[in-house]
C-alpha cells in the first residue's frame, strides 16, 4: 500500500496523472496515507521519543483533512485506480 501510496502522491508526471482531477486530490491522500504510517510506525517503534500532543493533534487534523478529501473523489476513475493500485501486488 505504501508503493502504490508513493506512485500516486508523486508530482511528477506518471501513467496515473492523466486521471487526476482538477485540483488533484489523491496525490494530497496518498502522501497524508503515507507520512501518518510513517508516523504510527515511529511511534510504534521508537520508544526513546515520545510524540508531543502538538504532534499528535496536527496528525489527527491531517487524518481527517484526508479523509474529508477522499469523500469528494471516492466512486471516481481516479479514486478506483488508487484502490486497485493498493491491492494489485507489483511484478517486477
């Protein structure tokens, strides 16, 4: 989920680019999905630092700005290739 999260939220041009809407709205998904993992997983796994409730909260607030965004593309053409991008396994 993260490598397809990462191919959408890139802003160079890819194969993806030509479904996006106008403003774009999955890349700004897909970078919130991949920074909030990012974070979850620091603070799973480091436990020498604890996350401050100033960073908590501007996660809580990105989480829902994302999932606010997600409601007004989701059924689209690009919202389904995302999907579809998450749980079709890379062949490389």
């Amino acid at each position: 989920m993260k490598i397809a999260s990462n191919a959408f939220a890139n802003a160079r041009p890819s194969p993806w680019t030509s479904l996006f809407g106008d403003p774009p709205v999955i890349p700004a998904v897909a970078r919130a999905f991949v920074d909030l993992q990012e974070e979850r997983h620091e603070a799973d796994y480091n436990l020498s630092k604890t996350p401050t409730r100033s960073e908590v909260l501007t996660g809580v607030a990105r989480a829902r700005h994302a999932v606010a965004a997600w409601k007004l593309v989701k059924g689209s053409a690009e919202a389904d290739a995302y999907l579809l991008a998450m749980v079709v396994k890379s062949r490389k």
